[in-house]
C-alpha cells in the first residue's frame, strides 16, 4: 500500500468516522488507515464508542414518552394552568406572610375546614413517615386491592397517582377517621427515602383554592375537587410539594374523581 | 385525536386562518416526533432520568410558547439548541454546589452489558460539558458539525477540536488509564 499524496489530517479521520468526508477524500484515507495501524486502532475505538452509546442510550429513544413530555399536555390543559396559577398564587402568599408557622390565608372560603383537614393529614403524616417497618395496612405491591378496598370504605373512587415522574413510588395505604368521614391516606417513596402522603376525604365544600401550610419540618398542600379534600404532604420544600401536588391533580382529575 | 380534523384536512384551505392552523399542527407534529431523541440526548447529558426529562420538558414548553418565533428553519437544530442551553443554565445554578463524586468508583461490581454501559455512563461523566455535548450531538443524534457549530454558536474548527478532545478523553478513561486527575483546592 501506498500512502496518498496529501497525508490524512485528524479532522479528517473524524470525518471519516461521522460521514463528514468528502467523496473524493474516502479511498485516500482507507489507503492510509491500512498502513498507519495507531490510526486504524483510534478509528476503530472512536467506533468502539459510538457503539456504546448507543447500546446505553438507545432504550431511552425507544421508551413509550411518559405523559409528562405528551405535547396535548404541554400544548392544551386548562387543568394545569389553573392549577399552577393557584400554586403561584398561594406560595407568593406564602412568601409574603414569611412563612413562619401555621399559615392559613387565602381568600374567603371555609378557613375551617382547610384547617380541619390539613391538620389530620399533616398528623397522619408525622406519625407514619416515621414508621420503618409498618408505615401503610396495604402494601403497594397489592395496588389493585388497595383502591378497592379504600374506594369502599370512603365512598368514592380513590385511585393512587403514579408519581414515578417526580421520582415517587407507592408505600401503600391505610384507612383513617377523617374530619367527617372515613379518610384514605397514602404513602409514597423516593428512592433517597424522602415520604410524601396523600391524604383524601369527603368535604363538604367546592372551594378548589389551593392552600400552602407548613410548620418547621413538614409542609402541606389542600385542595378540594368535586366533594373531595385532598391534602399533600411532605417536605417543606414548596417546588417540589407543588410538582407532586400537579401530578396528583392531573391524575385524580382524569381518573373522573 | 380532534373530532373533525380529517374533515378540515381533507378540504382546500379557506384563508388564512386554515392555513395557521394546518402550520401549527405542522410545527407540533414535528415537535412530537423528536421528543426520543431529545429524551436521549438529555439522558446521555445529563445521566439522571428526572433531570434530563425536566430537560426535555423546559425545551418543549418553551418551543411551544415560542412557536410564533420559529420562522421555519431546522426544528431539530432549534430544539437542541434550547435543550443545550437550558442544562448550560441548570449547570452554572449548580455550580456554586460542590460536587459529590463517588469514591472508589471502579465498577467492578457491574458485569455483562451492564458494566459497558455504566462505563460509557461514568467515561461521559468526566468530559467538560461542551465536549460532551459535541460528542453525543455527534455519535449519538447524527447532527452535522455545522448544525453543532450553530448549536453552541462557535466556528466548526471549536466543534471538531472538542470533539478530537472528547473522543481522546473517552477512549483514555475506557482503556483504564487514570483519567485526568480532578484539581482540588
């Protein structure tokens, strides 16, 4: 073999490896790669790791889209816009009362209620977040079972979000007495151990203004929707409390209450 | 997906409002058919799934929001360029954090296939962004260097230098040399 006239650069190598080579060039650069055997090994390497990458990263491509990144979603969902709006809303409300302790504005409706019930739920929180062996009655192995089982004895249809999307994974469950009736109360997990619990009950009010409280370790957010009162719990960081709290809402919101 | 859509479509465009509507629907068609790549591309990027959706999130949101801006040039370069941004900005956020770095990260627990994908994982980890960048827009979305050239807005002679330096860095780090040691203050 001879070498071509014009030695092969190193651009031109990567070139060659990414179809960026001119035609004309191709037949110079396989000559000199069979008898310069460092650059056939560096060519063959640079391939080496395109294969990688592509072994690792592929499966991501072929994965179904998760609905998050859905573009109906992104492109057309009043549900969320209310939402984020009311979220906006109640943290700037939050932000300006500083922040500190119980905090329970927000405009007109049912002060009482929101309390009655963002004070069971943070309760329920506390007590069970801290449980290592048995934080929930029905695993989230036994989901199907769980929903049934709960949906029976609070009288409407509960149905546990997946929250895989913020990273969260279903504990399980466990049936409480809740301010008026029965309450569902739902445990989730994040791989770090971080708890987050979703606490439902009938209320007896429409107001769907949603509400921020928080004390030093754990903060909450209570919304209602047709009939029903729902709490989120975790902790106080209010971006990630309201990210959860929008998957929650999208998803009891499709699933019809 | 809309009732009727077929219907609208089937008929010749009636003005101008027909005709937005069909480029919209245009313009999000082909938004849509590039959320696996960028979910890959952000994945490869950032090597943590929940960041690298929020990635691709952020990128989707604001392409939609700024359809209007969008005079019909390359789709696919544009979103790549707000994703590249966007993990730009998140990191320059991040920077101010120290880094936690495994220790006694040898992977000589991972085995099979496993082990050649935690390597190439942990060989992207220790390149300097934009090289990492130039290289998975490279090997792994096919963009030309002139696109990556516009992407990161610098000359091609940057991209293929970064590119030369990646690859090098890559093929040291999966040979087993030490890589470079990281400076500690």
């Amino acid at each position: 073999m001879t070498d071509p006239k014009i030695p092969v650069t190193e651009d031109e190598l990567h070139a060659y490896v990414d179809g960026e080579l001119p035609d004309e060039r191709h037949g110079d650069v396989e000559a000199w790669l069979s008898s310069h055997p460092a650059d056939a090994e560096r060519v063959a390497s640079w391939r080496a790791i395109a294969e990688a990458l592509h072994a690792r990263y592929d499966q991501v491509f072929d994965e179904p889209v998760p609905p998050r990144l859905q573009i109906d979603r992104l492109t057309n969902r009043p549900p969320r816009r209310w939402i984020a709006g009311a979220i906006a809303a109640t943290l700037a409300a939050f932000i300006a009362g500083g922040g500190a302790g119980w905090f329970a504005h927000g405009a007109a409706a049912t002060p009482s209620i929101f309390r009655n019930f963002t004070v069971d739920a943070l309760d329920a929180h506390r007590l069970y977040v801290v449980e290592v062996r048995h934080p929930v009655e029905v695993e989230g192995s036994e989901r199907a079972h769980l929903q049934q089982w709960l949906s029976k004895r609070v009288g409407y249809v509960v149905r546990a979000p997946e929250l895989d999307g913020a990273g969260l994974k279903l504990v399980g469950g466990r049936l409480l007495p809740g301010p008026d009736a029965p309450a569902a109360f739902l445990m989730y997990e994040s791989a770090s151990g971080e708890r987050f619990t979703l606490y439902t009950s009938r209320a007896k009010t429409d107001a769907t203004q949603m509400r921020y409280a928080s004390d030093d370790r754990d903060g909450a957010l209570f919304w209602t929707d047709r009939g029903v009162g729902y709490v989120l719990s975790g902790p106080t960081d209010r971006d990630r409390l309201s990210e959860v709290a929008k998957q929650v809402y999208e998803q009891t919101d499709k699933s019809g209450g | 997906m809309i009732p009727g859509a077929a219907a609208v479509a089937e008929t010749p465009p009636r003005g101008r409002q027909v005709r937005a509507n069909r480029a919209m629907n245009d313009f999000r068609d082909g938004v849509e058919e590039l959320i696996p790549a960028l979910r890959r591309y952000a994945r490869a990027l950032a090597r943590d799934a929940d960041i690298a959706d929020d990635l691709v999130q952020d990128t989707l949101v604001r392409a939609l929001r700024s359809e209007k801006l969008f005079h019909g040039g390359d789709l696919r370069s544009w979103l790549y360029t707000i994703l590249t941004n966007l993990n730009r900005n998140r990191r320059r956020a991040l920077a101010r954090r120290p880094p936690l770095l495994p220790l006694n990260d040898t992977g000589a627990d991972a085995s099979g296939t496993e082990a050649e994908g935690g390597d190439i994982a942990r060989a992207l980890a220790t390149l300097v962004e934009e090289q990492r960048a130039v290289l998975l827009l490279v090997v792994l979305e096919g963009l030309s260097y002139r696109e990556i050239a516009d992407i990161q807005r610098v000359p091609i002679g940057t991209v293929m230098s970064r590119l030369a330096r990646a690859r090098a860095h890559i093929r040291a780090t999966l040979a087993g040399e030490r890589p470079m040691l990281k400076r500690v203050k």
